[in-house]
C-alpha cells in the first residue's frame, strides 16, 4: 500500500497615506493565499507519509513487509478529492490506505460479495469502517459481475483490485461483465489497477483455485478485451525467486506469506 509571494509597487509621492494603505491590502491578499490552494488541492498522496500515520493499527503494520503499501500508493498517485473503488476489499487493510489518499474531500467505494462477507470479512470489515479515518469509505455489497452502484457510473478516478482477481475466476464470476462495469464507472482517463499473484508461464487459469495464482496475459488480454489501454506496470512486488508452485493464499502460505511474486498492472479508460 505524497506553495504565494505579496507584492508592493513604488507609488508616486503626490498619493495619500489612505490610498497607499488600501492600494497595498488589495494587491496583496488575493495573491498570498489563491496559490497555496491551488497546490494544496492537486498534491499527489505520500505513500510514506500515509503508511507512517500514527493511527494505523498494529494489525495493519504486520501486513506491511509483504505488501509495500507505500510503492502502491506512490504507483497509484492519488490526489485529494479523488473518486476510487476498491474491489474484494476483504477487511479493508488496502481500503483505508485509499481513505487517507483521498482526503475527507474524496470517496472510496469498498465492495465486496455477499460470499466474502459471509465466509471472512463481515467482523473485520465493519470494525474497520467505525474507525474515523475511514468516514469518507462507503460500504457496497454487491457481486463481482455488476461490483458498483449505479451512482458510481462515469465518475471515479480509479478502481483497484489487490490480490482478488484470480478468486474471481474459480468463483465463476462473470469477468467480461465485472471488466465491462468497471470501464463504465470509471471517468475517461481513469484507471483500473491489478496486483495478483503470478502463475508460471503457460499456467493460465489452472492454478487460480489451487495455488491462487493466476498467470498474467490471462489478466491482460481480459482487461484489453473490455476497451481499456495498458498504462504502465510495476515491479515492486516482484520476486524472481519465487518458484510459484506454492499455495499463495494467505490461509496456505504460512511463513512464505508476502513473498509471492506478483504483477503490478494500469490499464486506462481512453
């Protein structure tokens, strides 16, 4: 899981006191503070200012090493008052991340499927959602094939899948619908971020239910099939020495928890 200068010109002596005095006051206050919140409002988010926040929890913390959140929030440069979506939310470590990005001027859609809540993330994810710092998170249970409410369509910045998108696959959802519901809420030149574990080469879908690992084009050419455009990758979650052919869930992975390889990918609504 990143500022206004007053200004005084000669004045010619024959001028009053008076005029002088009102001259200065209207040059000087507009241009001391309109730049400082025009740059104030376009700051792209730190990464390592929000994972360093004093009131993140010791639970979050933990998940720290294995995930790199701050080279993701860095790779997904989020400003304040952005519109965003987070899919398979599970219990929202990733989602708060994405709340302190955007601000209290901002929205974060976090969804998960009636399954998810039921089987792992109703405790965790309501717990999480009392937390102040998450005000600005609004909670959608929906399915993966139609994963936002219509009131999402046409305006968020960015949508964001973290480590769910192979689970889609063996949970039969219908991935040409979820990638088509996706491209319609997201503005033009919004994005649509992937991080997954990476299957071997040739391994396609075999693995996404046994090893949770799904093999990268797969996710490409899926997404490119939808109308995105590719905007760019990332290797910080790369791990060349993984041999991929262990269980990647967090349940099956034991103390090899967070050192899967895995593929960071943008994809862009032209």
């Amino acid at each position: 899981m990143y500022l206004p200068v007053a200004r005084t010109g000669l004045l010619a002596l024959g001028v009053s006191a008076v005029v002088v005095a009102v001259a200065i006051g209207a040059c000087a206050t507009p241009t001391s503070t309109a730049p400082a919140a025009s740059a104030s409002a376009t700051a792209v988010a730190s990464g390592a200012a929000i994972v360093a926040a004093a009131d993140r929890t010791d639970a979050d913390r933990a998940l720290d090493d294995g995930r790199h959140p701050a080279a993701l929030i860095d790779f997904l440069a989020i400003t304040p008052g952005m519109h965003v979506a987070e899919l398979g939310a599970g219990g929202g470590y990733t989602t708060e991340l994405l709340a302190r990005a955007v601000g209290d001027g901002g929205v974060v859609y976090g969804q998960n499927s009636p399954w998810l809540l039921e089987r792992f993330a109703e405790k965790p994810w309501s717990e999480r959602l009392t937390r102040p710092v998450n005000r600005v998170i609004r909670r959608v249970d929906r399915e993966f094939d139609a994963p936002l409410p219509p009131e999402a369509n046409g305006t968020l910045d960015l949508v964001v899948d973290v480590l769910f998108y192979h689970d889609t696959v063996w949970l039969k959802t219908d991935r040409a619908a979820m990638n088509a519901a996706i491209f319609e809420a997201l503005k033009s030149g919004g994005r649509y971020v992937i991080v997954d574990h990476s299957a071997k080469t040739g391994a396609g879908l075999t693995v996404v239910q046994t090893l949770h690992r799904i093999e990268e084009s797969m996710v490409v050419a899926e997404v490119l099939g939808a109308g995105f455009i590719q905007d760019g990758s990332a290797d910080f979650l790369k791990n060349p020495a993984d041999a991929r052919d262990w269980n990647a869930n967090p349940s099956g992975s034991g103390d090899k928890r967070g050192t899967s390889d895995r593929f960071v990918l943008a994809f862009k609504k032209p």
